[in-house]
C-alpha cells in the first residue's frame, strides 16, 4: 500500500457516555445505533425517508433515491424550500419568539435574532435579491464577516433559489476573480469590513480590486458593518440597509425541485484549480438536519456554538443549514479566539450558556499552548456536548480538552466529514458511541464506509488504505460546478461506483476508523484544506520565480505547515527580503493562511528522469532531515545532498 498510509497509533483509553447523557439522549444504546445504521444501509429510502419527512415538503416525492453512479437524485420529484425549512416553519412550531442567532461581535456589542426577527430580516433581503434582478439558478457570491447577515443572505439566495458561492473573507481579491469567473456569478453581497484582530478586514476594497478583473457583476451589496465611509460604485453597488428599506418585509417562499442547486463551495484539490463542489436542496438539508439531531444531540433547550466560518463547509452544514432547520438557538462570534486573549472563547461559553461546542483540533491546540488559566477561570459547567472536525485530533489534544473544557463529564464527538460530503459522516453518537482519543469511530446513519487496498479488497484491522464510501448517501456532492469530468475522476475513478474521499485510513478491532491523513497533494492547514498546487502556482506567478515545489511539515498549532523549495530566475539574487516578498506575494493571490512558513532557495529540485519532481523526498527531507526511502530514479542526486546542507542552515 502507499507509503503515505501508516499507522503507529495504539490508542487503549475507552471512554463512555454517563448513563445520565444516555438517558435523555436520542440514540441511547449500541444496540439502537446498529439497528438503525442496519436498516439504513439495507433499506435508504425507508430510514431516509423517515428522515426526511420531518423536514416541510410543498409536494412529496415519489422515489427516496434514484442512483445511477456517480449520478445521485434524492427525493425525486419532491419540491420544498430549503429557507422555509430554516426559518418559516419555526413560526408555526412555538419557536417564534425564541432566539435563533445570538451573535457577538469582537469588539464585544451582541445582538439576539429571534426566529421570528430571523424571519423578517430574511424575507426582507429576499425582496432585496429580487428587486436587483436575480432569478432562480443565478449564481450569488457571498464575501462577508462573521455576521448574521452572513446567514440571513444565504438564506435568502436558497429562499428565492439562487445559488450561493461564499467565499471565506481571508481568502485574496485574485481568489474572489477566480471564483467569480468559475461561477460567472451576476452578484455580490458583502460588507464594508469585519473586526478581526482588532483591525478591520476590508471586504468591500477586496471586492473593488476583484470586479477590476472581472466585470460581468452588476450588483454589490453591501452591508454597513463598520460604518466608515468607502467608495461606492454608481449603478453597481448599493447599500444593505437603503434597498432593504425600498420593500416589504413579506415574501413566500415558492417550492424548488428536491434537485435544485443550493450553493457552490470551493475547496481545494490536487491542481491548482479550486474545485467548485455543487450541493443541492432535499438530500443536502436532510444530511444536515439529521446529523445535528443525533450527533450533536441538539434539544429544544440547548445553546449551540460552531465556531467555523461561514466561508467552509462547516460553516455552511453546522452554522446556517442544520442548526437552525432543527429550531436550535446558536451564538454566532465574528471575530479571533484570542483576542483581546485565549479567554474569548471561554468567555462566550460562560456569558451565553452554551450547552454544545463545536471547533477544530487546531484551535484547541492553540488554547493549550496558551495556558490553563484561561478556561480555569471561566466557569463552563454549562457545557454538555464538545465536538471537533477538520483533522485528526491528537490524543493530548483529545484529553484536554475532555478534562479542561469538559470537565471530564461531556462526551466528544471527533467528526469526520469533507466539503465533498456535505454533513458528517464518521463520529460517535453522543448517547452511546464509546470513544477513544484520536478516532472518528464509527458511521453515521446511511454511510457505507470501508478502507480498501489497491486491489479493491477490504483490509483488516490495522491495515492502513483508502477511505471509500460504497453507497450513496443525501448530502453528497451532485458534480463539480461546470466540470462532470473533473467530478468522475477525482472521486470515481479508484473503485467502480465508490466515491473516494482522498484520506487514507484504518480500522481497529472494535471497527473504529482512524483517519491518518491525506493522500493526494493537498495539506491540511489549520483545519483546511490547501492544495500544493495552488501555492506553487501562486509562486511561479512571481517575476522572479522560475520553479517552485510545495510541501507541507508537521506543525505544533496548524497541523501542518506550508515549506516552499524556489528555484528563481537566471539572474535574481536570492535574499531573506526576497523570501518576504514571496510570502506576502502568496498571502496576496490565495490568502493568509496558504504563506508558506519557510522558503528555501535552490538551483534545483529533485526530479526524476523524466522531470516529475520528487515531492515525497522532500516531504521526508523537512520531515526528519534526511531521505531514507528508494532515489533511484532521482536524476541528479547531488540536489539532495545540497537541500540537506541547506535546511541545516
Ligand atoms: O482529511 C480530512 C480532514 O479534512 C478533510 C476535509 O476538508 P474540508 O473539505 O475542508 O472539510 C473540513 C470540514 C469538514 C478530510 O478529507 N478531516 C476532516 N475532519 C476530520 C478530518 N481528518 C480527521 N478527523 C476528522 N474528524
């Protein structure tokens, strides 16, 4: 098997949920979680349909699934509006009045959306959509803070079916063009700016730069976040408050087919093309609203925190579509975890209550570097649940955060999911699931995980392969946006009518999945996803670069780090000050979170004879400093013994 897959993980602490939380749990007993997942593998449509007739349909479907790999159509013939799922029905059910969005802001005002506030305010920018012309199918990019509008101007695309594309508000202006173009979206909701850090974040300026590259967007709009006078576009862009205040804050939601796109989100692959991940209505939202039911256990009297950004899936599947499809009450933060300092979060926990806590192994790596007193003086007893997702979590990491955030009373569900799959996946059911620090365990309902060999043979226990998943299941991608190609061969390729997830993988004994990472070019940094590729483009974007090669190395906080090998030019003279230029360079086509952590210069790169350069050496060489595996087909081995010399500088 690959040499990317091993595993040295041998994990024997076992932890239950108290018989208190299993009590009022939803799945309360191994023995309930395995006859339902039986039935959901044996028989989908029964369990999904289940499932899916809790949600409100204008017209029902006549087929759970129909599956003609790698083509998946759910709820066939079923029409419902993903937004009324959300918002409207909660009017109806006796959460009217209840808060559905507490948000804070970093510089620490908050404001309370009610169900019913909710309602109105989306209704409302509905009018706003249509007023500027969108129509059903109309591709919408979002680029905005951490703010309800973030929410309210999804919910708004889904209500009046356009297609959402958010874009996280890190991410560069050329990232904003590149998006734009795949999408050729025909408008712009963003903000004057966000508080991060303490500084502003500016969106719209951001956004200005974009549309100089790609001009078919004839709206912006923009919300007044922060206040401060910025240049407005005559004809193009408008301001959130002036056109809400043009229309009636009534809107009915008209049913869409089951099918019907529902947003585009980017992530990252092994080219340096961003993949545009298509989701759609029914499947996707039934994906999310069950998840949240049985893995985080959301109540009626629960307080729910996820801590992503709306710009990632996470954001999308467990801030906007699941949390509030279940008529759950969520605190929304808009700014850093560490500012004013490490106690911020802890802070929100403690003033709002919150009851279930969803964040990424990183951040929780971060806060134990930071240091025990800050959630030592903050009092979280209100706290039940803890979740985590966007890469394996370390074991220390794991205890941690059991003992010191959840007083060693909440159970934690480790969550495996991707982009592509739309809602979790792999994870312990609160209830009942024993957990041990470091593996997702088990599937959810409806999923068909397996870990196979080259061959297409399952491995066994301790035999490390590839992560597949052999059934269909609600939430998966429908396509890649524009590119079906694209969509067959990177996830359908390996197995006849599997879908690769690109993580290798094993089993334990008890049928645990131990996830180890992943196994194209692409790196996990700080919880997301950055392909190789994108960062060497960026580079060799540079006047002065003439070949770059991207790999990643373990790092303490992000999981892993970005180190860059550039080769310059002919005549450029290789500096630190060039280094600097190169990072920034990067931070401006992609974003922060892709600069590289260290650049080495270099004449060359280790290739092979017929010029592939040796990624895997060099991974191994800023790994542990040395090559120990096969370099036979290495062209010139001098290169190596001069990187060597070079990263002991
Ligand atoms: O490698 C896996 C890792 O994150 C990848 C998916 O990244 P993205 O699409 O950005 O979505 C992140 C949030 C869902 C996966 O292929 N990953 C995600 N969750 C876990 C994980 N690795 C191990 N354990 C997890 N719980």
């Amino acid at each position: 098997m690959s040499d990317n897959i091993e595993s040295h993980l041998s994990e024997n602490r076992i932890f239950k949920p108290s018989k208190e939380f299993s009590k009022n749990a939803r799945i309360k007993s191994m023995a309930q979680y395995k006859r339902m997942h039986k039935e959901s593998i044996e028989k989908p449509g029964v369990f999904w349909g289940r499932e899916a007739k809790e949600l409100t349909w204008q017209k029902k479907w006549t087929k759970a699934l129909d599956w003609k790999a790698p083509y998946a159509k759910w709820f066939v013939g079923g029409k419902l509006n993903v937004c009324e799922n959300c918002v409207d029905r909660h009017l109806t059910n006796g959460r009217a009045n209840k808060a559905a969005i507490i948000w804070e802001g970093e510089p620490g005002e908050s404001r309370t959306l009610t169900y019913r506030q909710l309602h109105r305010e989306v209704c409302q920018f509905a009018n706003v959509l249509l007023a500027q012309g969108i129509k059903p199918k109309d591709r919408v990019l979002i680029y905005m803070p951490m703010v309800p509008e973030a929410v309210i101007a999804m919910l708004a695309c889904a209500r009046i079916g356009a297609v959402h594309s958010v874009v996280f508000g890190g991410f560069s202006a050329e990232s904003i063009v590149d998006r734009l173009s795949d999408c050729k979206a025909k408008a712009v909701i963003t903000a004057d700016g966000g508080y991060r850090r303490g500084g502003v974040v500016p969106l719209k300026a951001n956004v200005d730069e974009a549309l100089k590259k790609y001009k078919a967007v004839d709206t912006v709009i923009v919300h007044q976040r922060i206040g401060d006078k910025i240049p407005m576009k005559r004809g193009r862009d408008v301001y959130w408050h002036d056109e809400a205040a043009r229309v009636p804050a009534k809107h009915v939601a008209k049913a869409f087919d089951s099918e019907h796109p529902l947003f585009i989100l980017y992530t990252s692959g092994s080219t340096g093309k961003p993949k545009g991940i298509l989701h759609t209505s029914g499947g996707y939202l039934t994906g999310t609203y069950s998840t949240c039911k049985y893995i985080f256990d959301m109540q009626d009297d629960d307080v729910y925190w996820c801590t992503a950004d709306v710009g990632w899936v996470t954001g999308h599947s467990y801030i906007t579509y699941g949390p509030l499809a279940n008529g759950v009450t969520q605190v929304m933060y808009e700014g850093a975890p560490n500012h004013p300092d490490f106690g911020r979060f802890w802070d929100i926990v403690e003033k709002y209550g919150v009851t279930i806590f969803y964040t990424a192994p990183t951040a929780i790596r971060a806060f134990i570097k930071a240091g025990d007193q800050f959630p030592d003086s903050r009092d979280l007893s209100s706290l039940r649940l803890l979740g985590t997702v966007g890469e394996p979590i370390n074991p220390e990491a794991w205890m941690w955060y059991h003992e010191k955030i959840g007083g060693g009373r909440c159970p934690i569900v480790d969550t495996w999911w991707q982009t592509e799959t739309g809602a979790i996946m792999i994870s312990p059911l609160p209830g009942c699931t024993p957990t041990k620090p470091g593996t997702a365990t088990l599937p959810f309902f409806g999923v068909d995980a397996a870990i196979l060999d080259e061959t297409g043979e399952e491995c066994a226990p301790n035999e490390g392969g590839k992560l597949v998943i052999r059934k269909p299941w609600p939430s998966m991608l429908r396509s890649i946006y524009g590119d079906k190609k694209r969509y067959r061969d990177t996830y359908w390729n390996d197995y006849k009518g599997m879908y690769t997830a690109g993580d290798g993988a094993r089993t334990d004994r008890q049928g645990n999945f131990w996830i180890v990472g992943r196994l194209d070019d692409v790196l996990n940094v700080s919880g997301h996803r950055l392909g190789t590729a994108e960062v060497e483009s960026a580079l060799v974007e540079h006047k002065t670069v003439a070949e770059s090669a991207v790999v990643g190395r373990p790092h303490e906080i992000k999981g892993q780090g970005v180190v860059a090998f550039v080769t310059v030019k002919g005549n450029v003279k290789t500096s630190e000050a060039l280094a600097k230029e190169l990072r920034n360079h990067v931070g401006k086509v992609i974003g922060a979170i892709a600069k590289p952590d260290e650049i080495y210069f270099t004449p060359s790169l280790p290739k092979t004879r017929s010029g592939k350069i040796m990624r895997r050496l060099l991974k191994e060489l800023v790994a542990t400093g040395e090559v120990s595996g096969n370099i036979t087909t290495l062209e010139d081995y001098s290169v190596i013994a001069d990187l060597q010399k070079n990263l002991k500088k």
